[in-house]
C-alpha cells in the first residue's frame, strides 16, 4: 500500500491556514491507496495447538475441630518432648552439681537469667520471621510457618492442641543442640545458661498456648507468674491477634516486646530485608481472611 502525497497545505502552520481551511482539512484526510500485487506469497500462519493445563483450584483449608487428629499427641510427639526435656534436665544438673562443688553461685545465676531474657528474645524473632516470611512450602520450618500464620485465623486451637504435640518440634531442636553440649562441657556458667534458654525456648509454645487460656481454667500458679510478667501476659499476647498484627511478637516473657515495638525494630528488619532481597512480609498488606479471627463455633467442637 501506498499513501499519495497531500495537499501542500499540510506543511503550513495552523496559524497562517485561510479562510478555506475547512475545505482544506478535509482533503488532508482523504488518502488514495494503490494496491500492488505482492509477488512472493505472505507467510502463512501457523497455529500449533497446545495443551493448557486448567488453572488449579484452590481447596479452602477446613477448620480444626475438637478431636481433629492434627490437634493429638503420637508417640513420636511425646519421645520427642521427654528426650528434650531430658537433656535439658541434664544441663540443668551439671550446673547446680558444678557450681555446688566449686561454690560458685553467682555466675550461673546470672547466666541463667540472661538465658530466661534471651529466649524471650529469640521467640520474638523466630515469631516475626514465621509470621512473615514463606509459606507451607519452605523447606525445614514449612509446617511451622503453616501452623502460625493459620494460628491468627483459629487462635483457639491452640488451647486444644494435646501438650506433646504443641512442643515436640521445638523439642527436636532442643535435642540436637543441647545434647553435644551436655556431652563437651561441664562448665556451671555455660550449662546454667543453655539449660534455661533452651527450656524457656521448647516451653515457649505452652506459655504461649497459656497466654490464649481463660483465667478461671488455667493453673494458679501460671495465673501469678502472668500477672508478675514472669510469663507473657493474655492482654499482652492479645494485642498481637489485633490489626495491625504486627507486634508483641514475643511469647516467653514478653519483657521486649514495649521495647522492639517502640524502636521499631522489626519494621527496620522488614525494610531492610526488603531493599536488599526483595522480599515484602506479610505484615505490609491489608489484613485478609487469614489475619481475621474465626471465632470457635459449636460446630468446630466435634468432628463434623
């Protein structure tokens, strides 16, 4: 196809067009075209068909119920849970009997006590991260990530979770990491130190199951220790199941959690993480479905 050269008038300044301009605009667009017989044939379009997978659906998740087996203890739960709280027995035993046959007291105190404030610590980080980053996909910490981002839809499960299968994964690790030190050292102040972090850290889902319990159903003595701030507190702890869910990430004792909210500290993690790899945490979009609360319904009490 070819386009025809148009009245000169098209080369003039809009400015200076005269009084017959709008027959002279109107010849701009007006175009002949002559047609020319290609010699060589168009390619010709090959269309191959393609299988095309049809999109996936998407299986909502069913909500826990009561006896659901996912919420019970198996035995390889509890042989977890008493090798755990084994070797960290025996740290906590290799501390009182060395400081009691060097009469050293205070260091292992001290250090027993830096190990109760770092576990809290350390939940709050190890909270923050599931909370935020990955899905049931990630490989190693996938059921944890699982299991806490759908903890803000049912936080009550929780509560229904048997003892055994609330702990045993912290369990493990508890094992492979204390067990070589009860075996290399024998040092009053190391093991005052890994024996109380490391039993804050496997106990710290059950304070945290405790901080969603109802006062009148929980133990006296777990009630004094919440209200002293020995253990995280329910009104601290229910702060973090409220928009913007994004605080109060820490469960042991919830001594850091005024601070690392007030400083920020974990929102300059989130910026930092993002800028250098890219990855946005779950916390920065709009609260969903899976962030609201499915209040327990008495149909969620028995199996379906």
């Amino acid at each position: 196809m070819s386009i025809l050269p148009q009245h000169k008038c098209l080369t003039r300044s809009p400015t200076h067009v005269p009084n017959y301009h709008h027959l002279c605009l109107r010849r701009l667009v007006i175009c002949s075209a002559t047609t020319t017989k290609s010699k060589t044939k168009p390619a010709q379009l090959v269309t191959e068909p393609r299988l095309v997978n049809p999109p996936t659906s998407v299986t909502p998740i069913a909500p826990p119920v009561l006896n659901d087996r996912s919420l019970q203890s198996t035995w390889s739960h509890r042989i977890w849970v008493a090798t755990g709280c084994t070797t960290v027995l025996i740290s906590l035993a290799k501390a009182i009997v060395a400081a009691a046959d060097s009469h050293i007291w205070l260091q292992p105190i001290l250090a027993g006590y830096i190990g109760y404030i770092l576990a809290d610590l350390g939940s709050g980080v190890y909270h923050w991260g599931i909370d935020n980053f990955g899905d049931a996909s990630t490989p190693i910490f996938g059921a944890q990530i699982e299991a806490f981002q759908g903890h803000h839809k049912w936080p009550w499960t929780i509560t229904r979770r048997q003892f055994a299968n609330n702990l045993h994964a912290l369990a493990r690790a508890v094992t492979f990491c204390v067990l070589p030190i009860d075996l290399a050292f024998n040092d009053p102040t190391i093991h005052a130190f890994v024996s109380v972090c490391s039993g804050c850290i496997m106990f710290s889902q059950q304070f945290h199951a405790w901080a969603h319990g109802t006062k009148s159903k929980l133990p006296p003595l777990v009630v004094a220790m919440q209200d002293v701030g020995l253990l995280v507190s329910r009104a601290q702890h229910a702060a973090h199941h409220r928009p913007p869910y994004n605080n109060n990430y820490c469960i042991v004792s919830g001594v850091w959690n005024e601070f690392l909210d007030q400083q920020k500290v974990f929102e300059a993690l989130e910026m930092i993480l993002y800028f250098q790899l890219g990855v946005r945490p779950r916390s920065w979009s709009e609260p969903t479905s899976d962030w609201t609360e499915e209040v327990e319904a008495p149909s969620q009490v028995t199996v379906q």
